[in-house]
C-alpha cells in the first residue's frame, strides 16, 4: 500500500558539486506545484541526527540557480554509520512529519540512504551531484560539465606559460576513480597525452609519446592526469620520472584541486538539476522509492539506488580512440 505523501526533505551530502543549488530549488519547486510542503535538511546526515531542519517555499529559493556549492551545507557524520545514529535520524524526521527524502550527493550518499531505507522503510530518491561523473545509470551527473568548463579554462591558460618557456605540465585534474575529467577535458584542450586509471599507460609508453612529440616538433607539451591515475604514486613522481629521462624538458606540475568543484553552473548543469528534481519528487509522488534519478539518451530515468552505487560507469572507448589520434 502506497503512503501518501505530505511532506517531502531535501539534502545534500558528500563533496559539493555545482549544480547542487538549482537541484535544491527545483526540489523546493516542484513540491510547492504540487502542494507539497518541503523541508530542507542542513548538513546533510548530521543535520537529520540533529534536527537541523528548515521550512522551504518558492520564494525561500530565489536567487541561488546560479550559485555554486549548496546553500544546505554539506557535511561527513560518522554518527550516522551507527544503528543508534540512524535511529535519532528516524526520530527527528517523524517528528518533523516527513514522509521521503531526496538525497543528493554521490554514492556515499546514496549508500547511506539505502541503509536507512532498509531499516525505517522512509521513501528516498536520489540526485546524482558530483563532478566525477562516476555513478552508473546516468550520463551525466550535476557539475561535471561545470567542471570540465573550469578544467578546460585552467589548461588553455597553463598552455600560454607552457609554450612561452618551453615547458612541460603535469595537469592533475579530480578523478581518483574515472578517468572522465581527464579524459574529455583533455581531449577538448588539446592536451598532448592524457592519464586515466581505466587504461595504464606505463612509464615507457609515456616517454615515447613524450619524444614523438619533441621529435614532430613541438617545443612544449601538456598531459593531463587523473588523480587515480595508476603509472605513479602520484603525479610528482611522474614529473621526477621524466626530468630524470628527459633532459631536454623543463618540467612542472599543476594540481588543479579543489577549483573543480566552484563556480557558478554551466547552463547544462542548471537544466540538467531543473529536471532532475521535478523527476525526483514527482517519482516520489507515483509511489516509487529507492530510486536514483538520471539522464540517458537525453531523457530522465530512473535506476535502482544499489545499482547506481554498485554499478561502474564506463569511460567512453570512442573518445579514447579520438584522444590518441589528437595526440599523433
């Protein structure tokens, strides 16, 4: 028997991602279309042990389409991952009224709505927000286009110092577990050879695409690695790797960081979150639970939680193949 649903909370947890406000406003939307009343949870799962709630409307909303980060706060609560944590979550939200929750976040987050779910049987639908982009059951998350955007102009400005001083860069880029950052940011800057953990290059193998490059005459290069790249132990042993075999290089590094996940939304990620949200509560409002909202071939799907975070998104083969045609 389906509940009716009165009351919907809306969180965001794990690393921010941009697109993250226009999700929360088209959650806080959606339920004020449908006269629903929408809560929103601070902090993520310490906010829901703590009470930490807010009464949300359309006008509470206004002006944050455009913002990075999340105006609910984020945070990590090793309280939750206790049974008694979980427990006081269930009570605040009882005691709120609150009939399902929309989560959004990445698969830490989602993983911790499926153990609640499990146990308080409370509706949950899932948002996928993070820059990665490795989360199985959509093409896109909210921020990675953002994020791309932000790589891509980092790069084509690294690219201005890199030739005037005939440089070599080590461009790190977020990624520790897909290559997708890398991969797509580095075809579209054009980058001279590109790291991912999907496909182990090794040492040699970059060395010899390096002296290609000098020999076909280019006097600077730019490789972009992911973080999760596996030849080194990490990016700054690749830069000691290569000045020891490559003499002629002047070689630098450039860890990109934490800049990935700022900035105002591409207008790709504030659509995509417009959608995703009306699809979330409106799914929510069919009966449906334990679901993560997603885009494939351009229209909104829904894929079971524990497939989304037991699931391994591919990188895309065509675009590798393009990659090493660009790199000729």
């Amino acid at each position: 028997m389906t509940i009716p649903i009165n009351k919907i909370a809306v969180f965001t947890s794990g690393g921010d991602a941009p697109g993250m406000n226009a999700a929360i406003r088209s959650v806080v939307r959606a339920c004020a279309y449908h006269n629903i009343e929408c809560l929103g949870i601070y902090r993520g799962f310490q906010g829901m042990i703590e009470g930490d709630f807010k009464p949300m409307d359309a006008r509470s909303v206004k002006g944050i389409i455009n913002k990075g980060g999340t105006v609910l706060k984020s945070a990590r609560s090793r309280d939750f991952l206790s049974p008694e944590g979980r427990e006081k979550a269930y009570q605040e939200l009882k005691k709120a009224q609150v009939d399902a929750l929309i989560a959004i976040g990445g698969d830490g987050t989602f993983t911790g709505a499926m153990v609640f779910n499990n146990t308080y049987k409370i509706p949950i639908m899932g948002i996928p927000g993070t820059i990665d982009n490795d989360i199985f059951g959509t093409s896109h998350t909210l921020g990675y286009d953002t994020a791309l955007n932000t790589v891509v102009e980092a790069i084509d400005k690294i690219r201005d110092t890199a030739s005037s001083h005939n440089r070599l860069f080590f461009v790190e880029v977020m990624g520790r577990d897909a290559g997708h950052i890398a991969l797509n940011a580095g075809v579209g800057a054009g980058a001279e050879e590109i790291l991912i953990p999907e496909e182990d290059l090794g040492l040699e193998r970059l060395l010899e695409s390096l002296r290609r490059s000098k020999q076909s005459g280019k006097s600077s290069s730019i490789v972009v690695v992911a973080e999760g790249d596996k030849i080194g132990k990490n990016v700054f042993e690749l830069k000691d790797y290569v000045e020891e075999n490559m003499l002629e290089y002047d070689v630098r590094v450039s860890v990109l960081g934490h800049m990935q996940r700022g900035g105002s939304p591409s207008c790709f990620d504030r659509v995509l979150a417009s959608r995703m949200g009306v699809k979330a509560v409106e799914s929510l409002l069919e009966g449906k639970t334990n679901f993560m909202v997603g885009l494939q071939n351009d229209k909104m799907a829904l894929t079971p939680l524990e497939n989304a975070v037991k699931g391994q998104s591919k990188i895309n083969m065509e675009l590798l193949r393009v990659s090493d045609i660009m790199t000729t």
